[in-house]
C-alpha cells in the first residue's frame, strides 16, 4: 500500500495537528526491508527526548544568580 494511502486509512494527520512526532517506514519483514531505517529513527527519537542534564544546569544558573542578586544589593548598610 501507498504510504499516502496508509497515512490517510489510519488518520495520522490528527497526529500533526497536536504535534506529535510520527513516521511511516517502507519495509517488509519477509525481505528484511526497511526495518533497521525505522528502528534507528525510533532510537534517535527516544534518545533526544532523555535529556536528563537541563533541568540540574538550570537550578546551577538559578542559583548562581540568586547569590549575585543577594551579594550586589546594599540591604546590610
């Protein structure tokens, strides 16, 4: 079948309209076709998602600018 066809009998432009992420692999398991394209844009979807890191950085740059606004303000005078 069409990928065309496929994304229209299985309604996956409601997926573009809340914006999530989709793809149609060709491929063929008898073949052994298309199958490791698909799996590696699965992986490579997951694996941008798991960016555990941000969230420790932005605490540092929080607090870093917690104790300059603290140590230029003359409050102790």
């Amino acid at each position: 079948m069409p990928l065309d066809e496929m994304k229209e009998k299985l309604d996956l432009s409601k997926f573009d309209e809340i914006k999530r992420k989709w793809h149609l692999q060709p491929s063929s398991a008898t073949k052994n076709e298309g199958l490791d394209k698909g799996f590696q844009w699965l992986a490579n979807t997951l694996k941008s998602k798991t960016d555990y890191t941000q969230p420790i950085l932005e605490t540092i740059n929080d607090s870093k600018t917690m104790k300059d606004d603290l140590l230029h303000r003359k409050w102790w005078k």
